[in-house]
C-alpha cells in the first residue's frame, strides 16, 4: 500500500469511528445541558445496545428488529438511570451526581457481566458482500451504514430540537432551568427526556458499531470517554459542534495511531483529551471568566 | 468524661493497637495486608481532602501511585540514584504533575478534572507499557534496592509496615492542620459558595490546584515506598480500575473526615481478601476478581446515594464519639471589648472612589445596563433605586467582577478594575453583600468573618500543614469578633451560620464584607426582609461605616429607607439612568414619579 492509500484508509477509519463517537458524545451533551451531569456511565448504553442486539439476532430475532429493542431497551434503561438514581439525588450536588454516574458505570458493567459473561459476541453486519473502494480507500458495508444511519438520526434531532415544541422545551430547560419551571415546562420530565435521548444515542452507538468490533461487557467506558474527548472539545454545549469535534478526535486518533503505532491509540485519544482541556481553560483564563455568568445568578 | 478527652483516648489506643499489631497478628495473617493498607490509606488520603474539603474529584489517582513507583525505580535502578533520594524526587515529580495539570483546569468551573486524571491515568499506562528501554514494558523492572539510610537497610514486612504507618500519621497530622486552618476556611468557604468566597478575595483555583498537588504527592509517596518494599514494580498495579478502587475507599471511608480514609482503605482491602475466598466458592473457579466491580459498584451506590458522608461518622456515633462543634475561639473572641477596632482605610483626597464609564452589559437580547456613567466621590452613600428588572443587581455584579461588562468600564479609585477576576476586585478593596444572604453555612458565625479576612492574613498552604498559623488564626478570631461586636453578632460568634435568622445572615454578611476594610461597600437590600427594629439597626450602621471612611453604594427597594440613609441617589429604569440627585430632589422628579414612584406617591 501507498502512503496515501495509507492515509486514505486511516482518514476512512477515522471518520467512522468519530462517528460512533459522535453518538455518544451527543448523548453526553444531552444529560450535561439537562441535568448539568457528567455522565461517566455514557459508554455503558453502547454496551448495553451491542451486547443486547447480539444476543437477539443469534436467538433468531429480525437484525432490524433485534436494533430497534436494543436501542428502546437502550432507552428505558437512560430513563430508569435517571428515575432510580439521579433524581432522587439531584439537590445533592454535583460532587455526589458525578460520584453515582462513577458507581452506575462499575454497576451496570457488573450487571452486563454477569448477564453475558466474560466472552466477546458477534453480529452480523446489517448487509452481506464483500467491502467497497471509495476513493483510494477501502471501505466495508457495515461502515456505510454507520454513516448513513447517523446522517438520519441527526436531521431527526435537528428537527426535534428545532422544529418541535418538545425539543424546543427542552433546550429550554438547557438554558435556564427556573424560566423554563416558570414557563410551566415541566423540568424532571425534561431531565428525564434527555437521558432518554442519551441512552438511545448510546444504545444505536453500540448496535452499529458491534458488527465493526465485538460486543463485549467492558467496552463501554472506552467509547464513552472518547465521546468525551470531541464533547469537551465543542464546550459540552453545541450539538453541531459535538458531532463535528467527534469526528475530526477519530481522524486525529485513527492517523496517530496509523503512523506512529497502533500500541499508542488509547495514549493518543486521551492525550488530545487532556490537550483540549488545557486549552479551554488557558482560553477561560485569558477571558479572565473565573465566575461565569451562571454563577453570579446561582 | 467529655468528648475531646475520649476522642484523645480513642486516637491513642488506636495508635497502641497499630504498634502491637505485628506481634498480634505474626503467624496468622500476613502482615502484607496491613503495610497495603497503609499505602493505600496514604493515598486515599490525598483523594479525600480533595473530594471533602476542595470538591473535586480525581480518577487518575493510581497514576500518580505508578508515577511515583517509576520515577523511584528507574532513578534508583537505572541512574543508580540513593533511595533516600529517590523518595522525595518521586515525591515531588507526582505533585509536579498534579500541579501542572490541575492548575489549569480548575480554572473551569465544573466537574472536568475527573476526565483530566482519567486521560491522565491512560495515558501514563500507555507509555508505561510501551516505553520498554525506560520502564520494562508490560514485564516491569525487578531488583529495586530496599530504602536505606546509611548501613540501616528497610527490609521486610515488619520494617515497612511500621515505615509506612509513622506516614499515614504524619499524612493525617498535616491534613488535619491544613483543614482547621486559614486555608481550610477558605476551602471551606469555596465549597460553600465559590461566588461569595471570590467577593472576599479568594481565588479558588489556587487552593484547589494546591489541594490536587498534594494529593500527587501523597499518592507519588506511596508508590515509591511500594516499589523499595516489593523490590519489582509492572504497570497492572497502577491502571484505571485502581483508580475507582481508591474512590470506592475513598466515599466509603467518608470524604469529609480524614481518618475515614484510612478507614474506607482497610474495609475495601479487607473485603477484597474476603471476596476472593468466597467469590469461587459461590461462583465457581474462574473470574471472580472480574465479578468484584459488581460488588464494589453497587456498594459505591449505596453509600453515595444512602449515606454520602461514608461510613466514619456511624463509626464515631457507634463509638459514642462524635465530636461537638469546636469551640476553640469562645476564649479569644470574649477579648474582643478589650481590643481597639482596626483602623478602616482613611478617606483620600481623590475625587471619586467609584467610576462607571459607558457601563453597558446585554444578556442575549436584553439590555441589563445602558451606558451608564456614574460617579461616587469618597465618603459619600449613594444608592440605586429602581422598579424590578432595572437593572440594579446587575450593576453590582459589573463592579464587583461577577461580571464582564459588554462594553465600558469601571473604575476604582481611577484603576480600572473591570477586567480583573472578582477575587482581585474584592482584594483592592470592593466589599459586598448578596440579595439572597450566602453565607458559609457550614462554618461558625466568626469563621465567617475570619474567612473575610483571607486576604489581610499571610499563612501559606504549607505553613498551614504544619500548624504554624495558630497565633496569626488567634489575632484574626480577635478582629473578627470586633466586626461581630459593631454589628450586634458577637454574642452568636459561635453558631454554625447556617443556624442564623433572616436578619442575623444580613448581618453577618455585612461584618464579614467590612472585615477585609473596603474602600467600597456595596449592599444589595440591606433592609429588605428585616423587622422595624433591625431595619433602624442598619441605617444607623450604615451611617457608622460611611463614618469611619468607607464609601456605601446602597440598592434598595424600600423609599423611606433610601431617603433616610442616602446622599445622593441614582434612579435606573431599564438599565437606564433617568435621575440622579438629593433624594428630596429625585423624590419630586416628575419622570422619577411617572417610571417609578407614581404608585408611591399616590398612596
């Protein structure tokens, strides 16, 4: 292979996992706006829908099917998270929220793990046949569905948020929680709706990329933590921005780890983690924000 | 027997039970666990004076136990450094790190510095395992030399255990220092409220990048006395999953109390031993340490959502001895009659103290302040009048460096303060109170105002560990109590503020803004919620400030109060200035009656 195949293979495999990313790092945004939390447990969800989805379609369910419960179980479970273990805690601080997100990650994986055990599980890719070359690069048919299934879920989102009066509501509750009560939009219901969406975002993550890697009970947090890195990047605000710093964290990881060794990919990922921070807090400073406007209104 | 003295006689048995250990334990079980637990009660200390006292929290708190481990093994072996040497350069390399990764981040509000560590954590595994000629790669180094001191050579179970636990005392000496300090206040008081702590001049991210480089050295501390007592060191010890273990001892333990630490380090270890007994007898042989994350899972959940301040203070209630609330300044504060008041700072000769230039702040589409240009000369106290929504908190929060104004300026005593953080604001002398009283709740009615005086005390972080501010703490308890005499509060310098009525907050608010001796005072309806006799308290009080040479910009919403207090008085409407004079003056302005007094003077 050329060195521009080589990068061109790299840039492929870059986009597609920045897109899986992107899910999660969606879904990140989602809970951080709503709830103000910094949901450790993310990737968790994308085990959950991978793990789940396998074990249907093995069992003889429609993969479309199979997807469509795995992503809804997804879902419930982003709902029940919420209801059992957030809500009951939300005046608690965000010290505590963040230490239960930490404990809901150890405890969910332990419950992934004792319900599919130790094994890795496969899925089939969504269609058979053999990769495609585009451009210089090659390709699989899984990896066009990851894009082509994404594309569609965020013209979906756009349109929620933008169009409707729930997802309106919602980016209400984003913005200013007391106006939002005050408009009478009920707030918890709002909060909950967002994890939700999370769990779902998360749940499709896992369900596409299983046929790419394996479904296994541990690898979540990974995933979850790189939806992080492209998150952290776009401020934990911007929903465009998200799926746009996800993707450009995968090409970075996926050329790192290319040409340097693939021994450093998880070095690479959370230096440019660390890197992003350092520079939205020199950033901060320079501004001389030290109190943000939410807080002198606390 | 009171508490204090069972208290003293519980920490000396538990010391009594520490040094006989060994013998009790030789022959039965391994002594291992013990010298474990104290490097883990080491690190976990470092982990919660950070949770519990600077509000943070790390997830890469093994990365620095491995940073300190490599950094001992490689010097020693590899450079063929001394260990005696090699203990404080690990030491300090952890702390390096910490700082330089903590001092940054903090500076964002919010939780980021746990994806900090986390990276952090990964990253250090990464190299560690691949940077083979430095570290061994995955095998790791073998044949560190034991610590020695001259011709006495560390070696064995027995040598470290009691090695590592004089550290683990000396680790909760110097935490237990820090917290009951000058420094401590101010962590106390960021936990609190950070935006009331910046308004008396402190700068929470300075303390809490201290806090979190404290923890990297304690932690650092810890693996390198790990690799001189095992002699070997590879990177499994130090990866992630260590890191949630170490928080799991962490909030098990108890964040709040230090000695929790040591506590939630031996429970977790011990009930490890255990599970690794019982876990192939329930389960079968074969990846029971996989299942332990269940346990510890859904015990980290329990804990954090049932009893989020761990299991310490059940410990000390089982044991009947829970510590009542310190009264160690009860003797100072009595002097405070005796002692002449702190000199205020003398009214100068320039022409204004507070200038606004253009002041303009826009939230959105919303115009809060409209190029508003004001000017206060010294000595004066000017107040803000206006409907709800004019705009008159937001002016004190521009002034006060809550926030950036959009555009113009302010300026304090001819020095434009507008673009200074408002911990700088408040340290050149601009003293506030809040609509809403924030008060530190969690602290006494005089550590309130003593946490007022952060910026006129000096003792360092480090002085503050050894315990060498005690007679500078002595002089502040002194002053405060004479800010709580002029206010009328020193007979409650005692109660936890949170236990104030209404109108004792508004008060205390007041003693603690004019403890670090404003140029400037600003009080945002200093008479709202108050009874007619505070009320008369206040504008006597206010007068008495204005009196010793402070200048007092007042809001308020009650008229009478304002014509009664003010010299001069600023009608805003819509982040508009549309008076501004005597208040007999303002009081007969027809545009003033029309926006805003029209209801007033009809009745």
């Amino acid at each position: 292979m050329t060195l521009t195949q080589q990068i061109a293979q790299f840039l492929a495999s870059g986009i597609i996992n920045g897109t899986i990313y992107a899910l999660l790092g969606l879904g990140l945004v989602a809970i951080h706006s709503a709830t103000r939390v910094v949901n450790v447990a993310q990737g968790e969800f994308a085990a959950l829908g991978a793990l789940l989805a396998s074990t249907l379609v093995t069992r003889g369910m429609p993969l479309s099917l199979a997807a469509a419960v795995a992503v809804g179980v997804a879902a419930a479970v982003g709902g029940g998270v919420y209801r059992s273990a957030i809500r009951p805690a939300r005046d608690a601080g965000p010290l505590t929220l963040l230490i239960i997100t930490i404990a809901l990650h150890l405890s969910l994986k332990g419950l992934w793990l004792l319900a599919w055990g130790t094994d890795p599980h496969s899925l089939r890719p969504f269609t058979a046949g053999p990769p495609l070359r585009i451009a210089a690069a090659v390709v699989t048919r899984q990896s066009l569905w990851v894009i082509a299934v994404t594309t569609v879920v965020l013209v979906v989102l756009y349109v929620f948020f933008t169009r409707t009066i729930l997802g309106k509501s919602l980016r209400a509750c984003a913005v200013n929680p007391t106006a939002a009560r005050l408009m009478g939009i009920r707030v918890e219901r709002m909060s909950a709706l967002a994890w939700m969406i999370a769990g779902a975002l998360g749940g499709l993550a896992g369900v596409l990329i299983a046929p790419l890697t394996l479904a296994t009970y541990d690898m979540g947090l990974i995933l979850g933590l790189k939806g992080f890195v492209g998150a952290v990047i776009a401020g934990m605000a911007s929903y465009p921005w998200t799926v746009a710093a996800c993707i450009l964290f995968g090409v970075v990881e996926s050329l790192g780890a290319g040409l340097i060794s693939s021994n450093y990919r998880d070095g690479i990922a959370f230096g440019v983690l660390i890197a992003a921070l350092l520079w939205r807090a020199v950033a901060a400073l320079r501004g001389g924000l030290i109190i943000s406007e939410e807080a002198a209104q606390e | 027997m009171t508490t204090t003295r069972r208290l003293r006689l519980a920490a000396t048995a538990v010391v009594a039970v520490l040094a006989v250990l060994p013998f009790a334990v030789a022959g039965r079980i391994s002594l291992g666990i013990f010298v474990f637990i104290g490097l883990f009660s080491l690190i976990v200390i470092g982990l919660s004076l950070l949770a519990g006292h600077a509000g943070q929290v790390s997830l890469g708190q093994a990365a620095f136990y491995g940073l300190g481990a490599y950094i001992a093994a490689i010097t020693t072996l590899r450079m063929g450094l001394a260990p005696w040497l090699a203990l404080p350069l690990a030491v300090g390399g952890a702390a390096l790190v910490a700082y330089v990764l903590g001092a940054p981040i903090f500076a964002l509000r919010g939780h980021f510095l746990v994806l900090g560590t986390l990276g952090l954590n990964v990253v250090m595994d990464v190299l560690v395992r691949n940077v083979q000629d430095l570290t061994g790669g995955p095998t790791g180094l073998t044949g560190i030399p034991p610590l020695s001191i001259g011709a006495l050579v560390i070696v064995g179970d027995r040598a470290y255990y009691y090695l590592i636990w004089s550290f683990v005392l000396a680790a909760l000496w110097l935490g237990r220092n820090l917290v009951c300090s000058r420094v401590g206040r101010a962590l106390a008081a960021v936990r609190s409220s950070e935006v009331a702590a910046a308004a008396v001049g402190i700068n929470a991210a300075f303390y809490k990048s201290r806090v979190f480089a404290l923890s990297g050295a304690l932690a650092g501390l810890a693996g390198a006395l790990y690799v001189h007592y095992l002699s070997f060191v590879s990177p499994s010890p130090f990866a992630f999953n260590f890191s949630i273990d170490l928080l799991v001892m962490s909030v098990l333990g108890g964040i709040y109390h230090l000695p929790g630490a040591v506590a939630g380090a031996a429970i977790l270890t011990l009930l490890r031993e255990a599970l690794r007994t019982i876990m192939p007898r329930v389960l079968g042989s074969g990846a029971s340490a996989e299942y332990e994350i269940v346990v510890f899972g859904l015990l980290l959940a329990v804990v954090v959502i049932f009893s989020p301040a761990g299991v310490w203070p059940h410990l000390l209630a089982w044991l009947r001895l829970e510590p009542g609330r310190s009264s160690r300044w009860t003797r100072v504060s009595s002097l405070a009659g005796m002692l002449p008041e702190s000199p205020s700072p003398s009214p100068r000769a320039e022409a204004s103290v507070l200038r606004l230039e253009g002041l303009r702040k826009q939230f959105g589409g919303l115009l809060a302040v409209d190029d508003l240009s004001i000017e206060v000369p010294a000595g004066e106290i000017y107040a803000i009048i206006g409907p709800n929504g004019a705009g008159k908190t937001t002016v004190f929060n521009l002034i006060s460096g809550l926030l950036r104004p959009t555009r113009g300026a302010v300026y304090l005593r001819g020095r434009k303060v507008s673009d200074l953080p408002a911990y700088e604001t408040a340290a050149l002398g601009v003293g506030r109170t809040f609509q809403t009283p924030k008060v530190f709740a969690d602290l006494t009615v005089l550590e309130n105002v003593m946490v007022g005086l952060h910026r006129l005390t000096t003792t360092s972080f480090t002085a503050a560990m050894f315990g060498l501010g005690a007679r500078e703490d002595a002089q502040a308890a002194a002053r405060a109590a004479g800010y709580l005499e002029m206010v009328g509060l020193l007979d409650r310098a005692d109660v936890l503020a949170g236990a104030l009525p209404f109108g004792g907050l508004r008060l205390l608010e007041v003693a603690r803004a004019l403890a670090i001796r404003p140029v400037l005072l600003l009080l945002d309806e200093p008479a709202s919620g108050l009874s007619t006799a505070e009320r008369t308290e206040v504008v006597r009080l206010i007068r008495q400030i204005r009196d010793t040479g402070t200048t007092v910009v007042l809001v308020e919403h009650d008229v009478g109060f304002v014509m009664e207090t003010a010299d001069r008085v600023l009608v805003l409407n819509y982040g508009q200035r549309i008076a501004e004079g005597a208040p007999r003056a303002v009081r007969n302005d027809p545009r003033v009656i029309a926006a805003y007094l029209g209801e007033e003077a009809a009745s």
